[in-house]
C-alpha cells in the first residue's frame, strides 16, 4: 500500500490557546485554517500536523519529531518560551525531549544517534 503523504492529528479541548502553544513549538504560525475546528501546519514535504477541536479525545495523544541537533532544538524553542523537563536516553538509538502542551498531549522531539542495524 503506497502511502503518499502523513497526516498526524492531536485533538485538544480549547484550540484558539492550543494554536499559541504549537506556534511555539514550531516557530510559525498554522499553514491551513481548515474550518473553526481544524487547523494544520506542514511540518515536511510529504508530512502535516493537525489540531482537531476535541474536548472527549484530547490529552491523549503523542507525536514524535526527529531532529538531526537536539540541543539545538531545545535551545530554539526555549527561546520562544517553552522548555522541557529532561533528555531520556532511548536505548542505544537515540535520545528524546518530551514536552507536554495544554491538554497533556505528548510532543517529543527525537534525535537518532546510533543505527538499530
């Protein structure tokens, strides 16, 4: 089954202050307002991130972003006022940089420091 393109969606119960939150993250504001419920940002050629309005689904979700520098990254978003708690080690593959946003949703940014092979 070809694939041509990923839409990853996390639901959250107030979307205007979500929006603020993920506008941090990403440094932009949102690429496609969809509809009042809906708004999406294109995080890559073929991959798209959505915020959904969604009180019973939010806060459940995870997402996961790879960065080739994560300290970089971390010291980038922090910048613009967010910040994580802590680095985990992730077996001998890599690391991550959980953030959480409003509704707990989990954010990680990855970064992929040994072959799996």
């Amino acid at each position: 089954m070809p694939i041509d393109v990923l839409f990853a969606g996390i639901a959250v119960s107030d979307l205007d202050a979500s929006v603020g939150w993920y506008e941090q993250l990403l440094g932009r504001p949102a690429d496609i307002l969809v509809n009042p419920d809906e708004v999406m940002w294109r995080i890559g050629d073929a991959a798209w991130l959505y915020l959904v309005r969604d009180a019973h689904r939010a806060g459940h979700g995870l997402a996961a972003f790879a960065v080739p520098d994560l300290e970089a990254a971390i010291a980038e978003i922090a910048r613009r006022g967010l910040v994580t708690e802590r680095i985990e080690i992730v077996g001998t593959a890599g690391r991550k940089a959980p953030l959480v946003d409003l509704d707990g949703n989990t954010i990680s940014l990855i970064e992929v420091v040994a072959s799996t092979d």
